[in-house]
C-alpha cells in the first residue's frame, strides 16, 4: 500500500481506538494491536517523515520543545461566570432571568465546574489550534501539550469552522501517581489537581504535558448556531457525536428547584467523583435566549456558577512561628498537624497578626477548624474549645525579631523589624524584585532565589546582575542545566531594559505599589528626578498622601539605597519611563476618571488601560458621580447603564481611538 494512504488508514484507526478507550471507555482491540499499529505508523513516519504531521497519533507522546507560546486572540471573548454562594443567590438570579424573558419556568442544563484549566479548540476538520483563556481576549497557543490529551480528537467530521471550549484537568489518580514519583525524586508536591493541570499545559516541553495524565471535559460548543442548534443540550450531544469527552454527569433540569436538588445531590457525591469540582454551572438551556439576557463586561446573564461552600476541617495547632516579609513585617503563621483540605495537604496557615491570633484565643496545642479562603489561602477560622486540653501553651508575641534579632517596633496591628540590613528582608526583597509585576525574571522565583542566597550567588538585588560569573557553579547544582541557567541569564539581561516603573515598584520602597509607580514614573521621567522631589511637592500629585511622601523622602535619604540605585545604573539597567511623558499635558483625557466597560476589537483591557494611564488618565473599575467618561466595547453591560443614567459622556471605541491618538 502506498506509505501516505496507510498513514491515512492508520491514523483513522488509532483516533477510534483512543475514542473507544478514552472517551468511551470500551475498547475494542486489545493493548497489543494498538502498540502493533503505532508502531507500524512510527516506522512510516521515520522512513517518510515528510508524512508526520504534529496531529499524528504518534506525536500524542509530546517531544516538542518551545521556546515560548504564541499568543491568540480568541475570535470570541472567553468570558468568566458570574458566581452565586446559596440557595437565595439561585433563586434570584432565575427571578432576573424569568422577568427578562417573561416566563414562569425556565429550562437548565446543570454541569459539573470542573477544577481545571480553561481551554477553547478551534477545528477546521482537524484541529488548527488550543488556547488558554488568558485575559479573556487574548491566550496561548497550546496545541503542542493539549494534543498529548489521548480523549481530544485530533480531527472531526466537519469541514466548517467549529469551536468547543472545555476544562483540562489531572484526575485524582493521576495527582496521587504524579505526586509519590515526586516524593521519590525529592521534587515539591504538587498542591492540587488544578495548578498540576494549569502548570503541565504550560510546559513548553510537550512529553512533560504527555506524561501528567491530564484528562479534559469540553462543555460550550461556541458557534452552535452555525450548525442550526438551539439548546445548549443539543450542542452537547452534538459534541458527543463528533467525539468529544462531554461530563456525564450532566443533567436537563425544569426550574430552579430542580437545580436547587441537583446541587445537594452532587454535593453528597463531590467526594466520590475521579476529579476535583469546586461548583455547579447553571445554564439556561435554550440558546435563542442569550442575546435578550444579554451580558455584562465579564459575564454572560445566562449562566451563573455555584461555588461549594469551602470544606472545613479539624486538625491540632502544633506551633506559632514568624516569617519576615521585605518590608520587615512579622507575620504569624500557624504550624498545623497535616491536613488534606480541598484537594491538597495543609500544614502552614498565616495568622496575620497579634491581635487576630488573641481574637481568635488561640493557644499552642489547640484543636482549630481550618478552611480555605476561596479554595485557595488556608485560614484558621476558629478554635474548638471543647477539645481544649489542660497542656495548652497561651500564646506570647515575639519582641525580637526571629532572623537577625533586632527589637520588633509594633504599628497600629502589624510588628516590624526595622533593620535594614537583615538577611531576611533582603531575600524577600529579591524575591520581590524579580517577580512578575516588577522585573519579571523568568526563573528566579521564591526557591531560587532562597537556594542562589545561601550558596552566596546573591546577597543583594544588585547581584542578580553578576550571577553569570556563577554559572559553572549552578551547573553544578541538583536540578540546573545548561538550558535553564542561560534562559534564567537571559530573562535577566532583558531585565535591563524594563520601563523605569518596574524597577521602582521591583525596589521595594514601602508604600508604593504597582500603578503607584507608574504614576511617579510618568510624572517626573527619570529616577534622578524623582529622588530630587521634596515631600511638599510629591503630596500635591494625586493618589499620594503624606505617608507615601514622607517614605519616598526617607527611602532616597538613605545612603545605602542611592548606592544601590548607582550600583544597578552601571550594570546597566534603564531608569527612565518609556511611555510618553509629554503627551499628557496635551492629551483629551489627561486628568480624567475613565471607565472601561465591554470588549474592545483592536486591543485588550490591559493595553487600553495602559494607554490612557500613559496620557494622565485615571483608570477605575466602576461607574460614579467622579467619572468623567466611560468607554463602551461590545456587550458593554451595568456600567453603561449606569453612565447613561448618570449623564456621563460615553465614548465608542472608534471615538477612543481617534481621541487617544
């Protein structure tokens, strides 16, 4: 037979095969005739490799290396839920949706909320690409690792375009194979099933994704109406047909009462399910209905996601220890006995500060109910006291400080330690400098950094930029390669030329955050002239009161930190701000409150933030008497409602546009 046509025949046979095994969980030929046929393909494509396509059955075993993903604007916005917390949100949320429609019952599908990684695939017979989320508008193309997905089909039934939006997620199973091969290797655990799946889809080796055991349900079909389908249960059987892994579990319900019952029941079943939930999505059933319920500038009115109520649990407060923040903060943080809470293992919780840990009454020893905040943060909620022993320790603040020794100074609730040069403000201040919304050092996270720190790599934010002279030494080092060490190089170096913004916010100056910096960045251009400012004259800009300015003052007063500044100027790094500085002054919106509402075609909501901050505006997320002007993308929602009936200028995008440039 012709090489290509048995490629054909092959590939036609092993995507059956794995629908059969994965999705249908029936096989029908046995383990030996798959590895026969797959092998006989391998042999084809080597011989021919002009035949291999990156869809091939054999590529499911990942082997693609990249150097970075390719970013995707999502033809249409993937937007988020809305979320309701009991019975009353619920109800209230079918009472909008039957006065909108001006019914007295309405149809849902009820849908497992799967714990995982938000996912659209885009088709055109084969499958032209996989995107995350992202901010909404714009993803990552994540073919490579989301093809390792044994149930995703690699090729439909379809020529027209068809796009279907889903959840990749690691069952439990696999999370518990993953996680005793890391305790071998001595690597961290995973904490969950959810950042296993996001942190494997974002590997850009694709056999790291292949071997995870990631899994994916696919629950919206996007364009269902260009197929003539109504009802979003339509597009699911749809789905099912042309081979996707649609959740089972899913169930047609005739009002709200029935969903109501839905969630109790699948409340008692969370447990016993092979993957992690965190809620129930509700949506109404009958698609003709969405553009009428219409959308806010998140979420669609049509749906809404139920969140669990978080899981508590009991377990003993063993210790009370301290942990030094960069800015000398004193944090509390709860040693517990191990705990498995939501999907992970808990053994730290944080207890703010002095005064939570005496409201609370909490003594070493005790019996205290855990949960997390937002399935997320472990918080100890409250002691059970009729589990109280007699060989409890009451509980006494620290007065030194637990890393260098220095007397603690307490403000208002918080204790600090004032000392400038203790070792651990100056690990948490490279840690913070080179995180994301600062200098964004790709690879120089908390453990690095802590692990560069005590082999003495770095003992300053200024060593970051001789790390080089250490390279043979980090080779050396469990875990480095020469790949990992040179893109940790070079995502330094790249560092150099950050707008001066992030390398003031990466500084650490207390009280100055993020858009904090933007603002005195885009004011006074360069770092010298911001050093040079009086405290009078910085506590006339707005958004700066006196605290910050006394800080500013105080922080550049200081020697040390001016030679740290020097130091970091000759090695090279930009001080100045890049965006424009001049246009301001000029600019239509200079010194307006704006709002952005609805998606915009030419940018996302990031960049249009960005620009107008760029030209003195002041950007904020809600509509008042104090907006200047709002302006409306598509599906714009409340907000535009709300300018309207406040008489607030709205501006379109095209009138932004024209206005902004």
């Amino acid at each position: 037979m012709d090489p290509k046509a048995r490629v054909e025949e092959i590939t036609r046979l092993l995507e059956k095969y794995n629908y059969e095994y994965y999705v249908l969980d029936n096989p029908s030929v046995s383990d030996a005739e798959y590895d026969r046929l797959m092998q006989e393909l391998i042999a084809i494509e080597t011989a021919h490799p002009e035949l291999r396509s990156p869809l091939s059955p054999s590529q499911r075993v990942g082997g693609m290396v990249q150097d970075e993903f390719k970013k995707v604007t999502h033809k249409r916005m993937m937007l988020s839920l809305a979320n309701a917390f009991n019975d009353d949100d619920l109800r209230d949320f079918d009472k909008k949706i039957r006065d909108v429609l001006g019914v007295n019952k309405v149809r849902y599908m009820a849908e497992m909320k799967i714990d995982g990684l938000g996912i659209s695939l885009v088709y055109r017979n084969r499958l032209i690409y996989a995107a995350t989320r992202g901010d909404g508008t714009i993803g990552e193309d994540v073919t490579s690792n989301v093809i390792t997905i044994k149930s995703v089909p690699s090729h439909i039934d379809l020529n027209e375009e068809y796009e279907i939006r889903g959840e990749v997620f690691m069952p439990k199973k696999s999370l518990e194979r993953l996680n005793k091969e890391r305790e071998i290797t001595g690597e961290p655990l995973f904490a969950n099933a959810r950042n296993a799946a996001a942190g494997s889809i974002r590997q850009l080796d694709s056999a790291i994704a292949a071997n995870r055991g990631l899994d994916a349900f696919w629950y919206y079909v996007v364009n269902a109406k260009d197929f003539g389908l109504r009802y979003h249960s339509e597009a699911l059987n749809m789905a099912d047909k042309l081979g996707f892994k649609t959740n089972p579990e899913r169930r047609l319900c005739n009002g709200i009462d029935e969903v109501i019952d839905y969630i109790a029941e699948y409340t008692e079943k969370r447990p016993s399910l092979a993957y992690d939930i965190d809620g129930i999505v509700i949506k109404v059933d009958d698609m003709d209905m969405y553009d009428k319920l219409g959308y806010t500038s998140k979420t669609p009115r049509w749906a809404i996601a139920y969140k669990f109520p978080p899981e508590e649990v009991i377990t003993k407060l063993t210790d009370i220890i301290y942990t030094v923040g960069r800015t000398g903060k004193i944090t509390p943080n709860a040693v517990l006995e191990p705990v498995r809470v939501a999907g992970s293992l808990v053994q730290r919780a944080t207890l703010h500060n002095e005064d939570f840990i005496r409201d609370k009454d909490l003594k070493i020893g005790d019996y205290v109910v855990i949960r997390k905040a937002g399935d997320v943060i472990p918080e100890v909620v409250r002691v059970v006291k009729e589990r109280r022993s007699a060989d409890v320790i009451d509980y006494k603040m620290i007065e030194n400080c637990p890393v260098c020794g220095s007397p603690l100074t307490r403000v208002d609730a918080m204790h600090f330690c004032l000392n400038p040069h203790c070792e651990a403000k100056r690990i948490e201040g490279i840690i913070h400098f080179s995180s994301r919304d600062a200098m964004d050092i790709e690879g120089l996270g908390e453990k690095v950094a802590e692990q560069f720190f005590n082999q003495g790599f770095i003992k300053s934010i200024a060593d970051i930029y001789d790390l080089a002279k250490y390279r043979e030494d980090i080779i050396s080092l469990d875990g480095w390669k020469d790949k990992s060490i040179d893109n940790l190089l070079a995502a330094i170096e790249k560092s150099k030329e950050n707008s001066l913004e992030k390398v003031l916010f990466g500084l650490g100056i207390k009280e100055v955050g993020a858009k904090t910096a933007k603002v005195l960045s885009r004011i006074y251009g360069d770092i010298d002239a911001l050093a040079a400012a009086s405290e009078e004259e910085l506590v006339e800009i707005p958004d700066v009161g006196p605290v910050l300015s006394k800080s500013l003052v105080a922080w550049f007063g200081d020697e040390k930190n001016v030679q740290l500044v020097n130091e970091l100027k000759e090695k090279g790094l930009n001080f100045k701000y890049l965006g424009s500085t001049s246009k301001a002054a000029n600019s239509y919106f200079s010194g307006k409150t704006v709002v952005l509402t609805g998606t915009l075609a030419s940018m996302g909501r990031k960049e249009a933030t960005t620009l107008l901050e760029d030209v003195g505006a002041k950007v904020t997320g809600s509509v008042s008497k104090a907006t200047d002007c709002v302006i409306a993308g598509t599906e714009a929602g409340s907000k535009l409602d709300k300018a309207q009936a406040l008489g607030i200028q709205v501006l379109n995008e095209e009138e932004f546009l024209a206005l902004i440039k």
